[in-house]
C-alpha cells in the first residue's frame, strides 16, 4: 500500500475523465479504479458530483451544494469510490460549478425556493445575481403564453403551473375580506412572476448561464455564498479525498482572479485548471492562481499542425461554390453575436443599460447599440480588468473606425467600461463571454462548413492549420508559462471527438475528390441549405459506421444550431423532413451508400494514422495529458449527447491485458493500437517524469521532412506521422531524425534502432506503426 500511495502526486502525471451518472455511478467508477491505474494515468478526473437536477445526465445544474448527489451514489458511493481510486495509487480531481445553480424544478432546490418564498428577506437572496428593483420580482419564463396565468393552481399550499411547482410567501393565501383568492391573484402577491418564455430573450432579471433560463447565476464573489457553497468540498479536499479541482466557466464570474486566490487558500493550494477557452495567442492573467486550463487550447495546436494547408484553396472553392457567395468569416461570427445580443441575450444587454445608466448626450437605443456592437466585436471572450485592457481599448477603436454614427456612445462607454471593479466594468466581461459562446461555438461553427475539423471549441476555423515550427513555438511557450496545465482532445463539449476529426482532417489531403463527392450526393439528395448539408456530410463521413438514430440526431442539432433554415424555438417541419430524408439516403440509396463506404476504407488508414500522431503528441506534450473516457480506442462520436455514451470497459480491460501479454497491433478498426500508444505514453510518464521535464524540437531531414514532427521532452522523444496521404504516395526516403548518436528503443513496440552521424532513418523506426516514443537504450 505505501507504494500505492507514493504515486498520488500532488500535480497529475496524467488524468482520466469519467461522466458520473445514474447509468455510471460512483459504484461503476470504483470498479474501473484498478483498469485506470493499469491505463496508467495518475488521476481519475470526475465530472460534478454535487446534488443535481433530477435526471441530470451531466450534473452542471447543481441545486444542492451540501450533498453528494443519490442518483449518483451518494457520500457513501464518493466513499468508496475514492477508497478504490486509493487503493490502485489513484488520486481524483473534482469538476466544479461555482457559477450558477439549477432552478428547473424550485422545489428541488432549496436555496431558489426560499428566495421565491421569501424574495428580498430571504437568507439566500444575496446568493443569487437578481435585479430586484428591475420589475420587482423574480421573472420565471415558464409559461406557454401570458393567458396561461388562467392555468394556475393552488394545491398543498403551493402554486402549480402543470408538473411545475412554486411556493407560496406566508400570509399571501388569504384575503383581507377572508375570501379565498383565486390562483391568478395569489400569482401576482408573490416575489415572482410567472412569464411568458418567450420574454426571456428581453425581460428577465437574473443573471443565467448563456441563455438557459434553468441556470441561474450564482454570486460566489460574496465570501458567505463562496463558504457555503464550498464547504463539502473543501471538507473533501481536507480529508485527503480530492486532490485537484476543475473550474467550469470562471468567465461567468464577477471575480475570477478573487475567486482563485480564495480558492487556493482554502484549499490548500491544491492543482487547479480552469475551463477557459484562450483565443489564439491570448494567454491566462499571470496573477490567477491556477495550473492552467482544461486544455482547448492545446487542443487546437495539435489539431492544427496534422492539418495540411494546401487543402485550403479547394475546400474553400468548394465552400464558395455551395453558399452561393465567398462567406467572410470574421463577418459572420460578428452577425451570429448580434443575433444573440438582439435575441437570446437581450436580457443580459438590457441589464447593461440600466446599470450604466444615461449617458450625457446618448439616447438610450444609441447607447444599447454601442453595447450590442462592443460585445459583437470582442475579439476575446473576456477581459479581466485591469489585466486584458488591451483587447477593450482595441475594441472600442475598431467599433469607432466601422460605426462613426456611434463615436459618441463609445466615447461615453469606454473610460465606464474600463473602470476595473465597477458594477458596469464587471458586467460588461461577464456578458461578452456568453455572446461570444452562443454566437461562434453554438452558431457560427454550424454555419460555416468549409472544414468542420476546425470549427472546434478553442479553435479558429479561419486558420487552416499550422506549420511543425509554429507547433513547437506553442509547446516552449507552454512549458514556460503554465507546465501544469490540462492538454486535451475529447471533452463532454467538443463538437466532434478526436477520432472523427483525425479522419476528416485527411479531407485537407484529398480536397478535390471530396468536392466531387459531396457535389454528386447533393445533386441526388437536395437541400435547400446546402452549407448545412455539407456539414452533415462531412459529419457523417467522419463518423461512419454510425448508427441511424445517431445521424438523425445530429443532423436535427446541427440544423436547429445553425439556426438558419430550422430553429430550437420555431422548427420548419417541411425543411427537417428534407434534412431526415438525405440523412436517410446516407442508409438506403445504394449508390450513396457505397460511395460514403469505399471513401471512408480509401481516408481509413490515415486517419488512423492521424488519430495515433494525435494521441502522443498530446499525451506527451507539455501539460497534464486527460484522456476523455473511453477515448484510448477508436471513438467516432459526435456533439453531445452523442460523445456521453456508454463505454465498454470490459472490452478495453481484456484488450489491455494482450498488449501487456507482448502483443504488437496492428494500425486497424479494433482500437489496438491507439491502447497501446495511450497506455505506453501515459506509463512511462507516469513511472519516469524526469524524461518529461524539457522541450526541444528534433529537426527532420529528406524527402519527407514535412510529413513528420518529433520533440525530446528530456529523454522521452515523440515522432509522429502528419500529412499521411501525400507520404503514402512518396514513402519516407531518405528522411532522417537528428537525434544523438546511439541506440534508441521505441517504447511502443519495443523495436531498438541506431542513430548515426546521419542521423535516425524514419523510414526505419516507422515500419510498424506510425508513431514512436523512443528512450535511450
């Protein structure tokens, strides 16, 4: 056991997500504790596990702070789960949510009812971010339509709206007449005011998560909400049963910065990454007291550098020739953010107007447009002044150059914005995160399908891949800035697993015979919106064999995402009967159905071979390596919920066990070999981090110097295939790795080669698979 104990590390060698669920509980989580260990990563890393909604499938809509949620297992499942996790030499990390709280069902949480109950005097009321003197009462848009107030009951001493239930502020059940008051006028004495849903985009008074009316914005900035909302988990971290933290959305917070050095103090300073996506060269404040980040970011660098840019003119042609038009990107993404500032979020921008106020000589429309324009134009998701004081001054400059009808709004808005720690300051961040979040990830990334590869949450879908230099330039600003931060490629909200992007990136390699593809299944299966039939391509493709429920799925996601041709709130039923049809032509047209075939077995292997590179370059790149579960084989998923499906562990325990018994796999549709790659990458990290402590580029050499990409981290050298079409063409050659002299043992496959003077022959290290990770010998 000592043993077994030394390895629970206070900073991760490497970390495995699990999704906790009813369907997977802390039971199901202990028993895959030993598999993890045998994996060989350092850490399980849960998602949250704190009282949520009932049915919660996810756990981010906490409702109850002080209990480790049933359906999950509950303190005793926690219990032993973190006995197992021990007894492997197994540490956890624990997903929080400090931003807000689940509200679908007030009953179900305390806090949220008692504020009904009580507004103003409640003993919650501070925990909450409400505009109490906007309106009066708490505004809940849960009603069909405004006439739906005539659908109230009273039952049990409570106010009910169908199955949803509210409570009833004492002394309002009864009229001074001792008359019994009729539903409809209980309804208007209590501290909230049922509403029409679609008023939400304009009229409510508390602060949400995005534009989800269920989430309401917690106000963890107070040190009396942060206590009370911490107080199980720093219990947990103080008793030796979690050893590292997630954050989820420090965007959405008042004071991020404040909330970590709090955080920190309490928790003894333990390993802590926060989930924040960083726009390309944009770097976390110095001064936050965190690891890093959950790793979009890297994500992104390795996405990029397997991509071959010589794809770009093709697709983009072919991108042309579909929308009807050259689409601007940078302008799109600016009109889906002033869809959400003018729609969904119209709330948050409202609120903004009247804590700023009048402005001298700015009328009230002109002043809401500035804001609505400032927010579209971030070009980050958020400051956090005085730190990111560059990105609003450059804002307001380039809002002034576009917009001259508006320089006197932004001149009156701009030293407002700028003051650090004001009301109006704090706000303004915390709303441009959202705009942002709905407008690209939920709306722009469904819109613009040129290569969806990229249009990945932390990516840019405007830059189309990177060069193996660039690559190693991010990786020695890593090591220098945040060493300890999460790398990642899968997570519970990226838009396509990693496997399915390793497979569509081939598409950069073969443009042109991809665009006669999707040409001919459009001109047999029309859509009227032929981007997003494109999308649904490539989506498709990249997935295939999938089931028919799955495509369905994601098809009527996309679309409604997209917004353009269906919605969430006004679905085109005539426009998703087309859409379904050509998703089911992907299965019943003969001849669509063998083409999707033969172009996924002609990109298979190398996606395959993209998909290896992928995984150890991640997993030994700068950082701390997550695994998303069950992600060490071929996964194929899609956007949630797709990417939340059951994993056989089984399957994966067995396998295991061959790859220990000596077994080489070979690169194919068993996964094999990616298991082999995760675990010989995450054991010898594990079991030797002195070979983990540095970064330097190995320069390539030949013929087919393009094509690889290789790093020492101080003993431990990556090698790692990229641009695999155009090497199947050519071959290695004479390429060669400047490695020092001697001998080398690839770890993956036990192979043992020489460098000489000439350096090390690629061709030679990667006759078997199409990775390496190599030690002296």
């Amino acid at each position: 056991m000592t043993g077994a104990i030394e390895r629970r590390r206070a900073v991760p060698t490497a970390t495995y997500r699990l999704q906790v669920t009813a369907d997977f509980t802390l039971d199901d989580a202990a028993a895959v504790a030993g598999y993890l260990a045998d994996l060989g990563v350092s850490h399980a890393y849960s998602s949250p596990l704190l009282r949520s909604a009932e049915g919660s499938t996810h756990g981010y809509d906490t409702v109850d702070h002080a209990h480790v949620d049933e359906a999950r297992g509950g303190q005793a499942g926690l219990d032993r789960f973190v006995a197992a996790l021990h007894e492997a030499g197994l540490g956890l990390v624990l997903d929080l949510v400090p931003n807000h709280m689940g509200v679908a069902d007030a009953a179900a949480a305390p806090w949220w009812w008692d504020v009904l109950q009580h507004g103003r005097d409640s003993a919650h009321a501070s925990a909450f971010d409400v505009d109490w003197d906007f309106g009066g009462r708490v505004r809940i848009p849960v009603l069909g339509s405004a006439d739906d107030v005539e659908k109230l009951e009273v039952v049990d001493g409570e106010l009910r709206y169908y199955d949803n239930r509210f409570p009833i502020a004492p002394g309002t059940l009864s009229s001074e007449e001792g008359r019994r008051p009729t539903p409809q006028e209980v309804h208007d004495r209590q501290h909230y005011e049922l509403v029409d849903w679609r008023r939400a985009d304009s009229d409510l008074n508390y602060r949400r998560f995005f534009a989800i009316n269920t989430l309401a914005g917690l106000r963890v900035e107070d040190p009396a909400v942060f206590d009370a909302t911490h107080e199980l988990v720093l219990r947990l971290v103080a008793d030796g049963g979690v050893d590292g933290l997630r954050i989820d959305h420090p965007d959405g917070l008042a004071d991020p910065k404040g909330y970590l050095d709090r955080l920190a103090e309490a928790s003894g300073g333990r390993w802590t990454v926060v989930e924040k996506i960083l726009e390309p060269g944009e770097d976390l404040p110095e001064s936050w007291r965190t690891a890093g980040t959950t790793g979009y970011d890297a994500l992104a660098e390795v996405d990029d550098v397997l991509v071959d840019p010589a794809g770009e003119a093709a697709l983009t042609a072919l991108d042309t020739e579909l929308s009807g038009r050259a689409v601007d990107y940078a302008q799109l993404v600016h009109d889906c953010k002033r869809e959400v500032t003018d729609g969904i979020l119209g709330s948050e921008v409202a609120r903004l107007v009247r804590v700023i106020g009048e402005l001298p000589g700015v009328d009230v429309d002109t002043e809401k447009e500035a804001l609505a324009e400032l927010l579209a134009s971030f070009d980050v998701y958020r400051s956090y002044l005085p730190d990111g004081r560059e990105h609003l001054d450059a804002t307001v400059a380039a809002v002034r150059d576009r917009r001259p009808d508006l320089v006197a709004a932004l001149d009156a808005l701009h030293p407002v914005l700028a003051q650090a720690g004001t009301e109006a300051a704090t706000r303004f961040e915390q709303t441009s995160g959202p705009v942002m979040a709905k407008g690209v990830e939920d709306s722009a990334y469904y819109r613009w399908a040129r290569f969806v590869v990229l249009n990945e949450v932390g990516g840019d879908p405007a830059r189309f891949g990177s060069t193996v230099e660039e690559f190693h330039a991010a990786q020695a600003r890593r090591l220098e800035r945040r060493p300890e931060s999460m790398t990642t490629l899968t997570t519970h909200d990226t838009k396509r697993s990693e496997d399915t992007r390793a497979r569509l990136a081939v598409l950069a390699e073969v443009p042109t015979e991809w665009a006669d593809l999707v040409r001919g299944w459009l001109s047999r299966h029309p859509l009227p919106d032929r981007p997003l039939a494109h999308l649904v391509w490539q989506n498709l493709v990249g997935a295939w064999p999938l089931s028919r429920e799955r495509a369905h799925a994601y098809a009527e996601k996309a679309a409604r995402e997209a917004g353009l041709s269906t919605t969430w709130t006004d679905v085109d039923e005539g426009f998703e009967t087309r859409l379904h049809a050509m998703v089911d032509a992907a299965f019943d047209d003969p001849a669509t159905t063998a083409e999707i075939e033969a172009f996924v077995a002609r990109i298979g292997p190398a996606g395959r071979s993209n998909a290896l590179a992928q995984k150890l370059v991640q997993l030994t790149m700068p950082g701390v390596p997550d695994v998303y579960q069950g992600t060490e084989l071929e996964d194929r998923s899609l956007v949630d919920p797709d990417n939340r499906r059951p994993v056989d562990y089984a399957a994966r325990r067995a396998l295991l066990a061959r790859l220990d018994g000596g077994e080489v796999p070979e690169v194919d549709d068993t996964g094999a070999a990616k298991l082999l790659v995760t675990s010989r990458a995450l054991r010898l990290r594990r079991d030797s981090p002195e070979l983990f402590t540095g970064y330097t580029p190995v320069e390539a050499t030949g013929s087919a110097a393009g094509s690889v990409v290789a790093f020492d981290r101080g003993g431990a050298v990556t090698v790692a295939t990229r641009l695999p079409v155009a090497l199947a063409a050519a071959g290695w050659g004479d390429t060669a790795l400047g490695l020092p002299t001697g001998a080398w043992r690839d770890v993956l496959t036990g192979t043992r080669v020489v460098s000489d003077a000439g350096g090390l022959p690629v061709g030679e290290l990667l006759g078997r698979l199409p990775v390496a990770l190599l030690v002296r010998e």
